[in-house]
C-alpha cells in the first residue's frame, strides 16, 4: 500500500512548491553585491560635468543611492517619496543618472523635485552595470564602510519606505555611530 | 541518400575555393562584433549565447535587442578587447547580477539534485526493473486464465447453458 | 446580443456538466441504469452549450464587436479576418475557451465512439470528463470570461499580439489544445477503471485509440510551435527550451510513454498498474502545462499576462483533481495482479527499458523547468535554466531511445532468443556504423562523436523500420496475400519510428553543419557562407495590414548564378507600437538560406544575421512521420474490432487467448 501512495506525496511536495513560487515575481533577480563593497566609479556630476562623483562620496555615512531616468515612467511615482524623505533629512540620497540626456535629466528635476545631494551622469550605462543594476528605478542603500546593505528594485513605495528601508537606515546609523 | 551526398560533396569541394576567392574582390563587410579575427568573432558569440538577457522573458544576450543586451554586449567586447578570458568575463557578470544570468546553471550544493537528479531516477528505474525481471523470470508461468477471470467465465458458461435450457 | 448568448451559453454548460459529472457516477456506483442513461445526452448537450459560446465569440471577432472587452484587447479592423479567428484563442480567456471547447470536442468524440462499450463504463469515463469541465468553466466563468463588456466600446481594438500573427501561430494552439486536451480521454478511462475496481487487458484497447489521436496531435502542435518559433523569432533556432515549450514537451514524453506501456498491457496484461499511473500523469502534466503557462511563476518568450488569481485556482484545481486520481490509485493500485511472465530479452523488457528511459527524460525537462522555482521558494538563490543543461542532461537518455525503437518490431513478446536477434541485427549494425562514421567525416571532414552516434542511430531505425515493412510484403508476396496488406498499427509504428530517424538526423545535421555570420552590411555589400555568396541589395520600406517594415533584400547566389531572393523584416506594429523581426527564408529540403535583420548601425549599414541551415527541414519532417504514423496506427481496423468485439462484455474473458500465438517470424505484431 505504501510504495502506491508515493505518487501522491511526490505530488504534494510539487503542490506545496508551486503555491511558494506564486507568491514570488519572477522578474526580481537579488543582487550578489549584498554585504560586498560598493564598486568604484567616478562619474561627471550632472548639474556639473567638471565636477566628479566618485564612490568616495558616499562614504562616512549612510546613504542612498538612487538609480533613475527621466525616460523612466515609474521614477515619477518615486520622485513624491524621495522627496518626502529629503525633506526629512534623515538619510542623504545620492542619484545615478542612467542613460540619459542631460538636458532632459535637469528639466525632470524641475518638474517633479530633486532629492539628490547630488548626481553622477552615467551616460552609457557603464557604472549601472558594474552595481549590476538591470532596470530602474533601483536603490540601494550603503552603508557608513561603502558595504551595500540593500537593493530595492523597482520604485520605493511609501510602504517600503516605513517597512524597510527607513528601519535598515536606523539600525545601519545606530552601527555608525556606536563605532 | 543520394542527392544529399552529391551537395554535400559540392558544399565541401566549393568551400575551400570560395574562401580563397574573398581575398580578392572588395573588402568583406565587418562583424557586427568588431572582431575581424573569425575565432574571436567565433568566441564571442559562443559566450553571448550562454549568457541570459536580464530584462527579456527569456533570451539570450546573442538574441536579445534589448537596451541593457546591448550595454552588456559591450561590456563583454570591451573585456575580451581588454585580454580577458571567458572564465574572467562569466566571474564578473556572475558577481553582478548572481548565476541568474547563467543559462548553464553551475554545479554547487543547491544545484546537485538539478544535475544529478534525472540520472538518479534513471538507475532507480533500471534497479526497479531489475528487480522486477528477476521476479518475473523465476516465478512459475501463472494460470493462463486468473482466477477472477475464470470464476466469471465459469458464470458465463452457466449463465449460457441457463439460456440455451430456456 | 451574441456575447450575451455565449456567457448564458456557458452558465448552461456549466449546470450541464455538473449533470453529467454528478448523475452518471453515481448511478455507475450505485448501478442506476436510469442515471447512467444521462451521461450521453448530458455530455453531448453540455459539447454544444460550449462550442455556441466558442461560435459566438468568433463572430464578435469577425464582427469586430469592440463592445466586448476581449475583443477590443486583442483585435483591430485592420486585422485580416484569418488572425482575427486566430485572436479569438489569442490571449489568456479566449484560449481558456478554446481548452474547453476542444474538451468539448473530445467529449462529443468519446459519446459516439463509446456506443459499444459497456454502459457503466461509458457512464464512468464520461462522467469524469464531466468533472474536468466542471473545474475548466468555473475557472473561465470566475477569473476569465472572455464576454465581459466594455462601456463605452472603443472605436477600434488594440489589435492581436504582433508575435501571433503569423499563419502557424493560428494552428499552433488548436492542435496543441488537441493534444493537451486529448490526454483527458485516457485518464478518464483510467479513473473510470479505477472507480469501478476492474483494471483489465480490455481497458488497455479502449484507451489505446484515443491516446495515439491525441498524442498525434500534440505532436503536430508542438511541431507547429517550434516551425513558428524558426521563422519568427529571428534566432535561426528551432527549440529553445523555454518553460513553455517545455510544458508541452513533458505531456508529449510521458504520452509516449504511455502509448508503448498501453500496448503491453493490451497484449500482455501486464504493467496493468504502472500505466494506468502513465495515464494519469499524463493528463497532470497537461494541467500543470496550464498551470505555469497561466500563473505567471515562470519567465518566457510566450507567457500570457498573468493575474495572481487565475494561478491560484488553477493550482487549487490541479492539487484536487491530481491529488484525488492519486489517492484512488494508491486505494485500487494495490489489488491489481500482474500479468503474463517475460524472459530478459523480450519485448517487454525492452517496452519497459523504454518507459524508463522516456520518464527519466521527462523528469529532466520537469526538474529543468522548476528547478528555479525550488531554489526561489527555498531562497537560496536564483538561477537560469536554459539550453546548454537540457543539452547535456537530455541527449544522454534520449539517445538509446533511438536504437530500441528500431528493436520494437524485431523482438519477440515473452521471449526472444538471443542469437536469433544478433542474426537479424549484425549486418545493419556494421553498415549503419560504417555510415555514420564515414558520414560525419565527410560532412565535417572530421569525426565528431555525437555526429557519429546520432547519425548511427538514425540510419539504424531508418534501415530497420523500412526493412520491417519490406519484410511484411515479401511475405504477403509469397503467401498469396495481395502485397501491401500489412497491418495499420504495424505500418504506423514502422512510419513513426522512421520519423524519429529522420527528425535525428535532421537535428544532428543541422546543429553541427549550420553556419552564420553576424555582419554590418552596407547596400552592395557580399559576404560568403558556405560557399554561397549573400548579397545585400539595400532597404526598402513597406507595410502590411497591422505595420509598418522596413525590408532588406537579400540575394544568395553561386557561381554567378541566382538560387534565392530573400526579404527579411523588421516590422513595427502600428497600434501597439512592437517591433517584430521577420526572418527571411527560403526552404529547402536539404537546406535553408536564412537572414535575419538587426538594428541600423552607425556608419549608415544594417547589422545583418546570415545562416546557411542544412537539413533543418527534417526536424519537423521527422515529426510529420510520425503523427502520420499515429494516425495510422489510431485507425486500425482492430481497435473498432475489438470494441465491437465488446458488445459482449462478458465474453471478453473467454476470448481473450493468455498468450499471443507467437508470430510466425520475426516482424511479428
């Protein structure tokens, strides 16, 4: 009897399997930089193309570093949340200009608001590959030592916002400042 | 197999004289690649084809039109341009964006079972067949009829015989 | 007016259905004669509830009623009336549509071709026909009706996917349907033997038909899918291993499976319990096909638009009516005896090596398939399965497939004398090696392993399976019969293992001679592949009904001579604003010319894709054999002989012989 119900477990298993895999997008690839250094780069600043950002910028503190386009339908919604958080001082937010004109990038953040410290221009996508970013928006939040803690991909919501990332900047700020 | 034949011969004595031709007439048109070294050329397209396109449904970077396919055609132009080997190049795209973009998935501990697995159920297979010739071969020829079988042509025949008395 | 008749259609089909599931399963089980008697007009009324809501639906289509929601998301006044048919299964709800409709077909198939079969049988097999419908059109009715009105209706639709308007796309879904759907007939059979405890030899033959039709089905429709993907996609490829393909792929394995297991429990009553699981799988693979093509917890070039809900109730629908076919087999299974005795070398065993080999594969392309989706939902990582794994991991179980198939019909039932076979084999074994080896070094001018085996393998089953059939009318010749009266199901099998032969070689072939260039051309420009020279004489622009292309003329010539002229596209669809590559081919049957177009380069030329493809008609050729073969064989004179034969169902046990008489000579049925 029991050698005849193996069929049926194996099923199950397949079963239980398949309900995990509805809950998950397949579209989401976690990034391997996770607790890794974030990579170099030294980029034109985009309001300042004499002016160079480099990986240096970000270090020291906690930051954000924002992955956006102008051609980008989806950074609009975000552009409401990033500036909500701009305002509210507690995290700086570091922009990556991602294949962009520069033209059109400046008239964007007259449009719908600039939260960026600043912003590196990355014109041909080089630097986004090299942060194995694959689409924007994208974040990712790096901590005071330059390690990448995180990597929201697609736009911050409010709810991830509260949920997550506002949390993880807490406790990676409290880490900083305990050292 | 006779027309096949006579066009595979054609195919392999015309292949040598058309490649020599080229040399003459007006330059060849580039690759796309930018690798006029036909095994270079050759390289890179075999590596772009194991390589999974990021953003598509499911493509690889070979196929894909997509913007960040082609940014990352570059990226692989640039470091194979730069001397690197295709272990090296496959190392950085995996440390960017993980074994995803790996159509041959590598083998490590969470993947044993995918590589592996097919093979085990193929031996389970031939050991339940084994076990099973064995017992086939030596048990004793059953009744040519079962018994459940016979019971019921045994009814059948009264129920027959019940028929034709009527 | 019309789609509210088709909705109203589908109410009623479902209140149908529920009869026909309900009444006649329980009259079978309680043995209601009365009840039983519902199953047929039950399920005949229930078919045609249906296929009206399918008619209706097409003439919303045809009508270019843009009222109808479905209709103004998929379909477009520019559309021809041909893609406008083939949009009605153009998306996720008309497809759904078209799976019931074609169940429905299966339904009205099996009320006429089960007239002799006994009544509480017929009633069973229907009645769990029914129970599938049942879950289908709630699905539809819940998550997906395709009749859903819009207000206020759009002035023109949004047009079909551009991908799908192309003529083998508008045959691809109703024969892969055909197929998917088919796989229901044998698994209702099984549980209908199963519900009713009697897992006998006849239940075999009753089933053996309508597996072999819908498995030629689904052979042509996967065929189809992949000649589709030749010629659209661009890629010169004609199999990608891409999770939908897949999902058609493991049915069509494990219906083979099923179809060489089925015949041994036919003849020999054995195996008895390990196909009736066969049966079921098979169907359960069909399911979950719907079930990662709908849900959306796959990524693929062909996974329609996907809602969370619809993945839920297909997965609850799977879980039960799997889970509960299992729970019964695991309830009856253990009661079946088993057959006649076999020696090793028979054609049970061999029948069996077979079933292996087939499961393993299958279990490759499952593992393959959701092997991502295990690592996801255990969150240790994701990776991609593609290509160069299914290579490695299929080819190795498929190959020996090859060399038993042309064994089939040369090896005895229970058992064969070992040198008696070496007799038959030993001289198209040395030839065949010969061939290959002297074949691959002239094809490549060198000897390439796999080249070699494959192409070993194919000549081999060639060689055998046209030696079998000649063997037979050498026969028919001396014993007086008229010369090509040789058995359907014999002539069939000989076809579709020839098939697989030519399908190998054609794989074998075309893989390892195709050659391609990846060139920026400029008008002028020549390149040399193969010994041709492609010529590119410049762009043109020009358009269709639904785009806009820009064609490229291409002209492949030897020696001065012109042999093709070739016009690949690259479409823009106007209302949805998609670019589509057109590949421009010319075929051939011992090869191809092939050119695809890239994106303008800077320097003003085109990025210009060229191949020179040998052989790679035979890929779909090798399948034409064989669904040719299936339909031979599903039209033999001794399925409807032995269904007659069934009338008196009492008799079988008496007429049944234990044992085949032995065949007169090798070649035997």
């Amino acid at each position: 009897m029991v050698r005849y119900l193996v069929p049926l477990g194996v099923f199950a298993m397949l079963v239980a399997l398949l309900a995990v895999g509805l809950r998950h997008d397949p579209r989401k690839i976690p990034s391997p930089l996770i607790g890794k250094p974030a990579p170099e780069f030294s980029l034109p600043a985009l309001t300042d193309p004499a002016r160079r950002i480099t990986r240096a910028d970000l270090l020291g503190k906690v930051t954000l570093f924002n992955v956006w386009a102008s051609w980008c339908v989806s950074c609009r919604d975000e552009a409401k949340v990033l500036d909500g958080l701009a305002k509210s001082r507690v995290v700086p937010i570091y922009g990556l200009n991602y294949k962009d004109r520069r033209a059109a990038a400046l008239e964007w953040l007259k449009v719908f608001g600039d939260p960026y410290v600043a912003n590196a221009f990355d014109r041909e996508g080089q630097v986004a590959i090299n942060w194995g970013v694959y689409g924007v928006p994208e974040t990712f939040v790096v901590d005071a030592k330059g390690i990448i803690r995180y990597k929201q991909i697609g736009p911050i919501t409010p709810q991830v916002l509260k949920d997550t990332i506002l949390p993880l900047v807490r406790r990676l700020q409290q880490e900083a400042r305990r050292r | 197999m006779k027309a096949p034949s006579a066009w595979l011969l054609a195919l392999l004595l015309v292949a040598p004289a058309a490649h020599a031709a080229t040399g003459g007439g007006p330059p060849p048109p580039t690759p796309t690649s930018g690798f006029t070294n036909p095994k270079e050329d050759a390289r890179y397209h075999a590596l772009l084809k194991n390589l999974r396109c990021l953003v598509c449904q499911n493509e690889s970077l070979q196929d894909s039109q997509a913007g960040l396919a082609q940014d990352l055609r570059r990226e692989v132009r640039e470091q194979m341009r730069a001397g690197k080997s295709n272990p090296d190049i496959v190392k950085y795209l995996v440390s960017r964006y993980g074994d995803f973009v790996l159509y041959r998935p590598p083998l490590m501990g969470t993947t044993y079972l995918l590589w592996f697995g097919p093979f085990l159920v193929l031996i389970a297979g031939i050991v339940a067949l084994f076990v099973l010739l064995r017992r086939r071969t030596r048990r004793p020829d059953p009744d040519p009829l079962p018994a459940p079988e016979r019971r019921r042509l045994a009814a059948l025949l009264r129920e027959r015989e019940e028929g034709s008395k009527r | 007016m019309i789609p509210e008749i088709g909705h109203f259609a589908l109410v009623l089909a479902l209140c149908l259905a529920l009869v026909q599931a309900v009444l006649p399963l329980l009259g079978a089980w309680r043995g209601v004669p009365e009840w039983i008697a519902v199953a047929r007009p039950a399920a005949r009324a229930q078919s045609l509830f249906v296929l009206l809501a399918f008619l209706c639906l097409t003439y919303a289509f045809l009508t270019n009623d843009f009222s109808v929601a479905y209709v103004a998301e998929n379909s477009n006044t520019a559309l021809p009336w041909f893609y406008r048919i083939g949009a009605v299964w153009g998306a996720h709800s008309g497809s759904l549509l078209l799976w019931v409709s074609i169940l429905s077909v299966w339904t009205l198939a099996v009320t006429f071709g089960s007239r002799s079969l006994p009544e509480d049988i017929a009633a069973r097999v229907l009645g769990v026909m029914g129970l599938v419908s049942i879950g289908f059109l709630l699905f539809m009715l819940m998550t997906s009706d395709p009749f859903t009105r819009l207000f206020p209706a759009p002035l023109n639709g949004r047009d079909l996917n551009p991908l799908l308007q192309d003529p083998g796309l508008v045959m691809h879904p109703p024969m892969l349907y055909m197929g998917y759907v088919g796989f229901a007939v044998p698994f209702a059979f099984a549980i209908a033997a199963l519900l009713d405890g009697h897992l006998d030899a006849a239940w075999a033959r009753w089933s053996r038909p309508w597996t072999t039709a819908a498995w030629l089905f689904l052979t042509l429709g996967i065929t189809l899918g992949s000649w589709w993907s030749y010629s659209v996609l661009g890629w010169g490829g004609w199999w990608f291993w891409d999770p939908v393909e897949n999902a058609s792929f493991m049915p069509w394995l494990v219906g083979t499976a099923l179809i060489h297991s089925l015949a041994v429990t036919d003849k020999r009553g054995a195996f008895k319990t390990w196909t009736v699981l066969l049966a079921i799988f098979a169907f359960s693979l069909s399911l979950l096909g719907t079930f990662l093509v709908r849900s959306g917890v796959l990524v693929s070039v062909h996974a329609f638009a996907t809602d969370p809900r619809r993945g839920i109730f297909i997965l609850i629908f799977l879980a039960l009516v799997v889970g509960l076919s299992l729970l019964l087999y695991a309830w009856r299974a253990p009661a079946v005896k088993g057959g006649g005795n076999f020696h090793v070398l028979s054609r049970e065993t061999l029948l069996l090596v077979n079933n292996v080999l087939l499961v393993s594969a299958a279990f490759a392309v499952l593992l393959g398939t959701l092997y991502p989706l295990i690592l996801e939902g255990m969150a240790v990582g994701k990776i991609s399965v593609g290509p160069p794994y299914f290579d490695t991991v299929f080819i190795p179980l498929t190959l020996p497939l090859v060399f038993l198939a042309a064994l089939g019909s040369l090896v005895r039932w229970k058992r064969q004398p070992f040198r008696a076979l070496i007799g038959y084999v030993w001289l198209p074994l040395v030839f065949c090696t010969a061939a290959g080896m002297l074949f691959s070094f002239w094809y490549l001018g060198r000897v390439h392993a796999l080249l070699v085996v494959s192409v070993i393998a194919a000549f081999w089953v060639m060689l055998l399976s046209a030696r079998d059939i000649w063997w037979r009318v050498r026969r028919n010749l001396a014993g007086g019969t008229r010369w090509y009266r040789v058995p359907r199901h014999v002539l069939g099998m000989a076809l579709a293992h020839f098939g697989i032969g030519v399908f190998v070689l054609g794989v074998a072939l075309a893989g390892t001679g195709s050659l391609e260039k990846d060139v920026n051309m400029h008008p002028g420009d020549a390149v040399q592949l193969a010994g041709y020279t492609y010529r590119f004489d410049g762009v043109t622009e020009t358009r269709g009904p639904t785009y806009t292309a820009t064609q490229a003329r291409v002209t492949v010539s030897r020696d001065g001579q012109v042999l093709a002229t070739l016009y690949p596209q690259k479409r823009i669809y106007i209302v949805q604003n998609m670019p589509i590559t057109k590949a421009g081919i010319r075929p051939g049957l011992l090869h191809d010319f092939y050119v695809s177009m890239g994106e303008p380069t800077s320097d003003g030329g085109w990025a210009m894709r060229l191949y020179f493809k040998p052989m790679v008609r035979w890929i779909w050729l090798g399948p034409l054999f064989m669904a040719l073969g299936g339909l031979l064989a599903a039209g033999d004179r001794r399925y409807r002989l032995a269904v007659v034969r069934q009338t008196q169902p009492k008799e079988r046990a008496a007429v049944r012989p234990a044992t085949q008489p032995l065949p007169a000579s090798p070649g035997g049925s």
